[in-house]
C-alpha cells in the first residue's frame, strides 16, 4: 500500500494535475481577496502568515524546506490522510465540513486583539482546504501533496520576491 503511494508520486500525471489544483486554490484565494477587498473591507495577513513572512525573511533556505516542502506533506497526511479518510468511512459530507473547518482554524491564531482580521482570512484557509480535500478525494495523496506544494511555493516566491 506504501509502495503504491510513493510510486503515485513519480507519475507525471500526478505532477501535473497537481500543479493545476495548487494554481486554483491560489486563484480561489485571490478571488476571495478581491472580493473582501472591493467590498470595503480592511484586511491584511494574519498572524500565521506575518510569521512565515518574517522566518522567511530571516531564513529563506530553511523556510523553503519547511514552508514548500515538509509543511505540505505533513498537512497533507494530517488532515486529507488522516482525518478526511477517517471520517469520510463514517459520513462524506462530515468529513468534508470538518476537514476544511480544523484546516482553516488550525491556521488562525486566537489573538482578542486580531480576531477580527483572522476571522475575515479564515475563508481563504477553508477555501483551500476545500479544494485540497477534493484533489485528495478525487486524484489521491500524491495529487493534493503537490497542489498543497504548489500553492505554498507560489506563495514563497511570490513572498521572496516582494521583498
């Protein structure tokens, strides 16, 4: 069953399909942007991100390691691998209302005097955990690993570069 899952991720098509989903859940997230933008609203990052921002920073090669690499397989394995499939057995639509919900509020810091601004990001996490849930159901681990992976490296390079 392993040896299935590690061969599933040398397939080009995996890679590719991948790829595709890890660009719509960041085009999912820019349109949420926008959205909240264009409606008047004050947003900016929340606390996860102003923290991946300033390791980043500070440690570039390292936070491609553990922000690009090692950060998605292990959610990955977390939250499609482990919870969606543990309780997808038992109700599908639970599993995904929960996956999503734990995913998004796994990434929001519960600061009084942010909660506003990481209340207004959270959809953007549960939009991408979403469609991470749904390349995870549809294509496989592999699939959603290198969408989360995509999407993450968007970000890092997007982040880099800005700097």
């Amino acid at each position: 069953d392993l040896l299935i899952v590690l061969k599933s991720f040398k397939r080009l098509r995996s890679i590719a399909v991948g790829i595709a989903y890890g660009f719509a859940v960041m085009a999912s997230v820019i349109i949420y942007n926008l959205i909240i933008i264009y409606s008047g609203i004050e947003m900016s990052d929340n606390q996860n991100e102003s923290a991946i921002v300033a390791m980043m920073t500070s440690y570039p090669i390292m936070s491609l390691i553990a922000f690009v690499v090692l950060g998605p397989i292990v959610e990955e394995m977390t939250y499609r691998l482990g919870l969606f499939s543990l309780i997808h057995r038992l109700n599908r639509p639970l599993a995904y209302v929960v996956t999503m919900l734990v995913f998004g509020v796994i990434h929001m810091s519960f600061n009084p005097e942010t909660i506003i601004n990481e209340l207004i990001n959270l959809p953007s996490y549960i939009l991408a955990g979403t469609i991470l849930t749904i390349a995870y159901e549809r294509e496989g681990f592999a699939v959603s690993t290198y969408a989360h992976i995509t999407n993450n490296l968007i970000s890092f390079l997007l982040t880099t570069f800005q700097s």
